[in-house]
C-alpha cells in the first residue's frame, strides 16, 4: 500500500528524471550509508526535496513509505502473506477449493483453484512505478494450458509449450474484458495476469475456473477496482439448465452460454446455441446471474478475511477544471464536427481540434490563472555517488570544485499535462454524442435509435474462388471468400485431453490497418482477430450440411475492406452468402447485428430509460456504454458476445436489447435477398470433386497396402488429389476431373468387393495360362481360377488349345474358398444339349464327371417326367436340366421297396465328400438325392481324388468309385 503515515494521499510519479531511476531507488532500500539528501544534515532541505517530487507527480510522503518503511510494519505485512488460507466457495452444483498464501507470496494475489482434478494457478502482479497516463488500463493477461497437466509433453522440437494456440487466446479475452470495467480510472501502474492449468482431469472445464480465479486474484490484490468478479458456463440439457457442466455433459448440450459478472449485474456474455429463442436466452443469463451472485458472495467473505489494502493512493484523475475548458474551449465547434457523417472526414475533424485545445491547453500554450502562482524551486543533481563529500549549499549554489553555478529559475510549469487534456477530451467528446443522441434524438449519421445503415451486397466477385462474396453495409465491409477441400484441409486442434481433433469448417478474420485507413503493422492475427473470426464462424456452424451430406472441408476467409462498427456481423452476413455461393446446402440464412446503449439518460435531459442503439458506428461502440452482437436467423440465435463499459446492465436491459436486434436481423436478411448478382448456388467448376464409398471395414487395408504403397500408386495411376480412409469403410476420394474419379473408384471397387458365389463376369480378360487352367480378371487387380474342367463342356487336354492371354471370356464365380480365393467356370454359362437315356446309360464314365444310379422307388404313373441333373464335382453346384424320360414312377425315397431297376443320374462334388469325412468312423457322409447315403473309402485322398458312383438295385445301396483320369 502507498498510503503515508499521516494519511495524507499524494499523486503518482509519472515523469522520471534521467539521474533518477528504478535502479537508484532499489539501491537506497539496500545501500547501508543512505544518500546525504536524505542524513539529518540535509534535513532542513526535505520540503524543497518534496515540491520537486510533486512537480514530478510524487510526494514526499509516498517516497518515503516505499523507500523507507518502518521496518517492523514491513515484517508484520510479510508475516500475514505466509498465512496460508483454504476456503470452498460454491461453483454450481458442486464447491472448488480456493487456496491462497501457498505459493507465489511474493505476488500482490496469488492463488490456487481447484476443481474436481483440474487446478489452475493464477497471480496478479504491479509494477512499483505507473506508466505514463493513457485513455486504457494497462493490464495484460496471459492464460497457458500445460501440457503436463494431462501428463503430455509439447510435439514441436524444443518440447515446450510455443505459441498461444486460439483456445488460450480467446479465454485471455474473456478474463480481460470483463475486468477492465471494474478498473478505477487514474490508475496506471502495469498490472499482469497469469494463469496457468497445472492438472486436467479432462472432465472438469478449466476456462470457467481460471476466469473466476483471476477475479478473486484481482480482489485479494493491491489493484483497485470496484466489485469482485465470476464467470461461470451454463449449458441446456434438454429443458434443464446446468451450470459448469462436465465435458460429458456439453456434449448434449444445445447452449453453451459463458457469463461473467457481478454481485448484482451483468458484465460479458458470450455463447452459441442452435436457434434458441431469445426468452430461453434470457432465463439461461437469469440461472447464471444468480450462480455468479453465490460466487461473488463468497469471494467478498474471503478478501474481508486475507485481502490486501488497495493502493487508492496511487490514483490520479485530471483535475475538474479542466473539463470545464475544455468544454469552453471546443464546445460549440465539437458540436458541429459530430455532426459529419462521414466517418474519415469527422475523425479528421476531431484531431484538429484536439491539437487546438491542447495547444491552448498546455506548455504550447501555456494559461496561468488566478490563484496558481508562486515560483516553484528546483534542484540539479542532488544525487552524486561518486563524490561522498559534496555538499548542498544552504543558498542554493552547488560546489563543483572552482565553478559555482547559480540555478536558473524556469518557467512555471503548466497546469495540465498533454496527456490529461487528452483524457479529457475524449471523455468530453463522448459526452457530446452522447447528448446529441438522446437530446436531439439523431445519430452522428443521422440515424434514429433503430434505423440500419444502407445495406448491399455481390456475388461471385471472384471467378477462381470457389465462393465469394462482398457485404457492404454503411462504412463497413466485408470481402467473404470460400474454399473447398477435403479432410487434409481441415484445421487439425492441439488440446489438452490429447485427443487428435479437426475442424472440417473455420472462419478466418483479417483486419488490416488500411480498412480504418491508417498505416500500421501486418503481422500474425491479433488477439481481437481471433475473437472476431470465432464469433463468427460458431455463428455460421450450425446452418452448414452434415459431414454425410456434404462431404467438404470449408474454409471461410473475411478480410475487412473497410470498418465503421461491427464487422464481425458483416463478416457474418458475407459469409453466409459466401458459402451459398460456393454450393454449400445450408440450412438457411443467417445474419448478424451489433447493438449500443447509452444506460443513464438523466444527464443529457431524458427520463433515466437506457436508450438502445441499432447497428452501432465505431464512434458509438467507444462511446457508448455496451457493444451487443447478435447473430442468427428471424426466429432464433446462433452466436452472440456483450461487452460492457460500465459495470453491468440488467436482464429488463438485456432482454430489450435482443427484441430489438431480432428486428434488426430480419431487417438485414431481407435485404441480402436482394443480393446481386445472387449466389450460384452450385459447385464452382474449379472446386474438388470428393466421392464417398462404402466399403467392407475388413477391406480397408486392401486400398492402403503395405505402409500406404498401394494408395499411392492408385493416386498416381489414376491422378485423384487424395483418397482417405476410415476404420469403419468410409472411403473418399478427392479429384480434379470426372474421369480420373471414376477410374479410382474402379479400382477401390475391385479392391473390396466382396464376391458372391453365382455372380456372372461378362468380357474378362483372360491374364495367364497355367497347366490346370487359366487366370481371368473379373474386376481390375482381381483375379481368379477357371480350371481347365470349367474351360468348355468337351474334355479339354491343354488350355492353350483353345484360349490365349488377352482373350476375352465370360465366367461364373462357383466357389470362393477359406483363402478368398475365387473359382470361376465358363463351363457354368455354355449352353448344355438334351441328352436321352439310352445316351446317358451308354456314356462312359470320366474324371471330370461320374455318374450315380439311384432306384426311382415303385413303378406307377408312368409319364411322369424323370430329371436328370448333373453336378460338377469341383463346384459342387447343380447344373440346367440335361434330359427328360417317362419312367414308371416318381417316388424318390432311398427306402423303396421296389425290385425294378430305374435310375438317376447325379454328379457330387469330391470336395464336399472329403470335408463330410468322420475320422473316427472312416465314413463319410454324402447329402444328395433322394437320400443321405453312407460310403467308406480307403483314405480321404483316394475319396477326394475319385467320383461317387452310386448304383441302387433291389432297394439296396451299393457304392462304387471311379478313378480320376485327369
């Protein structure tokens, strides 16, 4: 604390002498001989001492208290920040543990959150000198995930967390924006925030968490500031609202609202939802309000008990009467200059007169006034440490060896710095628009409150892009770009739960210093850009297809062309059309709108309502006292994001504010009908061509091959951009051109097909000939057997009699064995002649077909037509119909009784006799017609190597074999 022992207040330092720095004033704390300045002998000299220090913006008291404190109120201040403290403070439905005084005690706050596993760290810190006075409180913020939080290290080179990934960036915002509001003007000393996740337990959110953390940091701190602060989540569970869900829970959440506030009102929101009402909004903000007011509750309990005094000391506001001058000074021109309605020539007109008061103002132009008068003594060089014997001479002559030099006296210093003109008349300009709006009822441009800025917009203003188009609405602008890939254009996350994540849609924000009109730095995205493009893109998400409707990657690119207020929301607008442009099926149209209020109107002459401000100017947004933006369509919301300048708004506010921006929307939408020329709505012909295939999870490996040879030479055979491929069949394959798509496909198709016995091949090319038959390509790269026996329905001694490579046949699949290797017949598919009875007893028996003789049963109605079916013994398969005969009866059971001598012919397959073998019996057992019948054999080769014959006579089973002859 910087309060003296008199109690007297003094003023910060802000100007620093060169002869006196940190340095020196660290050294008189620690230097045993204290400088003569400040011995008993220079004593009588402590009030010139003291004027040059108020000159310069210190007292003499509260040099004294920093540089010489009273040693046992330094050891008891100490003593009470070794004091550790642990309190429960609600979070929900469920307590976190605060700890403070553990670790980081040299800190001004420091403490520990706990929640569930999940631990973050947060410390505020001062610097002991302020900076020089601007119109922004000099806070920065850092917020860093470890990645040994979750027992991770970095996957970059140097092992160590690198570069702030946009997660961390956009939780900085969300503890920065909310805080600055609480911030008591006139306080410049650099104020930092850290924050780091120490454990992740992967269920437990740490943003909520760390925003909450660094409001009690900032409340047990020497950093004043009005009102303790809290954040919390709240999610929709079916019509239940949750407040700091688990990650499991967010998961079926259909809100994901952040809010941060105080005890008793509103200061951020932020969040995105699928087209929720905004009266559901509204009681969502209601259930967080009173979470965050628990909260506040508790953490005022805490700093009562182990806070720290704040430094009010150190807070220095520009005098009153200067806003007075200032008023007098440029009151009636200001006046005017706000009424341009263009926003370069006003912010032109602004400078002018800002120059022209601060040259009235100050030492360019310097204003004594009555009352203020007096010489001011000065002093050179009262610190010498390297002249131990020098002396202040009492008559303000300084000995410098022979040469005595008399001190000039200089000019009276001026009453007001540059700088505190400059506050002043910023704040005065915000009056003035501020009582223009709500006593003239007109906008710098004219407008009234709900009035929107003139709205236009094109299509296709890019022929190569895929999608393109630009949004104009007043003085602001937005070029919206869209392109179109498959997944390896997808935007892979680096998290903290090490699970490998991709964004297959993102929306990608630029501002540059030329949009405003200005020179300035190009470099990486700026924190306001981040938050920009997020809002934006989580605005657009949930009107875009499904993964399996559209199967794209998208990428949206909004570089501002020009910015007068509310880009963001043109950026939402442009792109919406930009992604019609480009032939992405959305859901609807959605636009977007910032909204301004003006909270205390008793000032400027109104009745104390807030005035609320439709599509809000630059000028009104820094003037103003929120920015509100709302994305969505007539009937719902999407995204939005409040910030506030004062210290909340109420929900009666808030809810006006949404009933009028939902006006708004539908004001917008209606005119990006009128687009023109209108968005295509159709594929460019210069964006991929992505198809999806199905196939068989087994197969996958098949297309990738061994260590991904064969989906490279597939690309590089038929020229596709890329084919990817998932665990679970999906297969997509991404090309430039119809026909190398269609030739890829071709290929995968007969990678990973799955062949069905008696599916027929027409037109295959025959690719090699072996002594047992031939190999034939049924589909490319997969090939399969035609034995000889299944070449043609004659006996055929050599395949190369009839066939050579490259002819074209057409096969049957008759088996497809344990090995997936496939057996074709062309035999299967070759017209079979009629053969009589008299023929068929007359035919010797073969190696390629035998012939079994069953007793037909009773001879009765003769007529009856008798089949005669013929079975390959390789495929086991019956073949057509070979022959018609009249025989006596049509029983055919095996038990017949009948003593005549009839027959039928069957053919049965060697294999299927083989696989029926019952090794402990040596039997095998045979499935055929019009019985089961039960054979032996000296072996299972001999039987695989034979043909049944079998021959019924009398009603009795007799077995006979023939040898194969091939």
């Amino acid at each position: 604390m910087l309060a003296s022992s008199s109690g007297v207040r003094s003023t910060p330092f802000y100007a620093q002498p060169s002869h006196f720095t940190v340095s020196r004033r660290c050294k008189f704390l620690s230097s045993p001989n204290p400088p003569r300045f400040l011995t008993p002998k220079i004593s009588s000299k402590c009030s010139s001492l003291s004027l040059l220090f108020s000159r310069n913006g210190v007292g003499c008291n509260r040099f004294s208290v920093r540089a010489l404190a009273d040693s046992d109120s330094v050891a008891a201040g100490c003593s009470s920040l070794l004091q550790p403290v642990s309190v429960n403070i609600p979070f929900g439905n469920r307590e976190i543990l605060i700890e403070t005084g553990h670790i980081g005690r040299q800190a001004s706050g420091s403490l520990m959150a706990t929640d569930g596993e999940t631990i973050v760290y947060t410390s505020v810190c001062l610097s002991d000198v302020p900076s020089e006075p601007s119109d922004f409180f000099p806070l920065s913020v850092t917020y860093q995930e470890r990645f040994s939080a979750a027992g991770r290290t970095s996957g970059g080179f140097f092992k160590r967390e690198g570069k702030t990934k946009d997660n961390e960036v956009l939780i900085c915002r969300m503890i920065d924006r909310p805080l600055r509001p609480t911030m008591l003007k006139g306080f410049y000393h650099e104020t930092q925030l850290l924050s780091w996740v120490l454990s992740y337990d992967g269920l437990h959110c740490p943003d909520a968490l760390a925003v909450t953390a660094a409001g009690i940091a900032v409340a047990l701190s020497e950093v004043p500031h009005s009102e303790a602060i809290a954040g919390v989540r709240v999610g929709l569970l079916g019509d239940k609202f949750v407040v700091n869900p688990t990650t499991k829970e967010m998961e079926d959440s259909t809100l994901d609202l952040f809010l941060v506030g105080t005890d008793n009102a509103t200061l951020m929101i932020e969040g995105y939802c699928d087209f929720l009402p905004e009266e559901k909004l509204l009681e969502a903000v209601q259930v967080g309000q009173d979470a965050v007011r628990e909260i506040c509750g508790a953490v005022k309990a805490l700093v009562k008990k182990c806070g720290k005094p704040k430094m009010l000391d150190a807070i220095k506001l520009p005098p009153p009467e200067l806003y007075q001058l200032v008023e007098k000074i440029a009151g009636d021109e200001l006046h005017n200059v706000l009424q341009i309605k263009s926003k370069i020539p006003r912010r032109k007109a602004i400078s002018l007169l800002e120059e022209k008061v601060i040259n009235r103002l100050t030492d360019k132009g310097y204003i004594s006034m009555e009352g203020t008068a007096g010489s001011v003594e000065t002093i050179q060089d009262l610190i010498d440490e390297d002249d131990e014997d020098e002396e202040i001479v009492i008559d303000g002559e300084v000995d410098e060896g022979d040469v005595h030099i008399k001190p000039i006296s200089r000019k009276s210093t001026p009453l007001f710095t540059e700088v505190d003109v400059k506050l002043v008349f910023k704040e005065v300009s915000s009056k003035f628009l501020r009582r223009r709006i709500v006593e003239g009822g007109k906008r710098s441009d004219g407008r009234s409150p709900e009035d929107m800025r003139p709205i236009t917009s094109r299509c296709g203003l890019l022929p190569r892009a895929h999608g393109s188009a630009l949004f104009t609405r007043g003085e602001t602008q937005s070029l919206a770009v869209v392109t179109l890939g498959d997944k390896q254009m997808a935007q892979k996350l680096d998290n903290l739960a090490n699970v490998e994540e991709f964004k297959r849609f993102y929306l990608q924000y630029s501002f540059p210093p030329s949009s405003v009109g200005e020179v300035g730095r190009m470099g990486a995205p700026s924190r306001r850009e981040i938050g920009h493009g997020t809002l934006a893109e989580r605005a657009l998400e949930p009107i875009l297809p499904i993964e399996d409707e559209f199967p794209y990657t998208v990428r949206v690119e909004s570089t501002i062309t020009e910015s007068n207020g509310s880009s963001s929301m043109a950026s939402v607008c442009g792109g919406c059309l930009a992604l019609q442009d480009a032939g992405v099926p959305i859901k609807c149209s959605i636009a977007g709108i910032a909204m301004g209020l003006v909270l205390d109107t008793h000032e400027f002459g109104g009745d104390g309502t807030p005035l609320i401000l439709s599509d809000i100017t630059g000028a009104e947004d820094a003037s103003g006292d929120m920015d509100f933006k709302v994305a969505g369509n007539e009937d719902g919301i999407t995204a939005f994001q409040m910030d506030i300048k004062v210290e909340g708004i109420t929900l009666p506010v808030m809810k006006e504010a949404l009933l009028q921006a939902r006006d708004g929307r539908r004001r917008i939408l209606a005119e990006m009908t009128k687009c023109s020329p209108p968005p295509t709505k159709s594929l460019s012909k210069y964006a991929p061509l992505i198809h999806i295939m199905k196939v068989a999870p087994e197969k996958v490996n098949a297309i990738i091959g061994s260590g991904g040879k064969k989906v490279k030479s597939i690309i590089e055979e038929t020229g596709v951009e890329a084919i990817d491929t998932q665990d679970d069949g999906i297969v997509k394959i991404t090309a430039k051109d119809l026909s190398s798509l269609e030739k890829s496909k071709s290929i995968i198709s007969s990678l990973t097909m799955v062949p069905t016995v008696g599916n027929i091949y027409r037109n295959c090319e025959i690719k090699s000939i072996v002594p047992y038959g031939v190999f034939v390509e049924i589909a490319p790269g997969r090939e399969g057997l035609c034995h000889i026996s299944e070449l043609t329905s004659d006996w055929l001694a050599k395949a190369e009699d009839a066939f050579k490579v490259g002819d074209r046949v057409d096969v049957k699949l008759i088996e497809v064995n344990d090995k997936g290797q496939l057996r074709l017949s062309r035999r299967a598919l070759l017209p079979v002649p009629e053969t009589s009875p008299e023929d068929l007893s007359s035919k010797q028996l073969t190696c390629n077909q035998a012939e079994v003789v069953a007793d037909s049963g009773k001879a009765s109605d003769e007529g009856t037509p008798k089949k005669y079916v013929s079975v390959s013994k390789a495929d086991g398969l019956p073949r057509e119909k070979i022959g018609q005969t009249k025989v006596k009866s049509s029983a055919t059971k095996l038990a017949s009784s009948s003593k005549t001598d009839s027959a039928e012919t069957i053919l049965l397959p060697r294999k299927k006799i083989a696989s029926s073998h019952e090794r402990n019996r040596g039997a095998f057992i045979v499935s055929g017609r019009p019985g089961t019948w039960s054979v032996k054999c000296d072996s299972e080769t001999n039987l695989a190597s034979m043909c049944l014959c079998k021959k019924v006579k009398a009603g009795k089973l007799t077995t006979s074999f023939a040898a194969d002859r091939e």
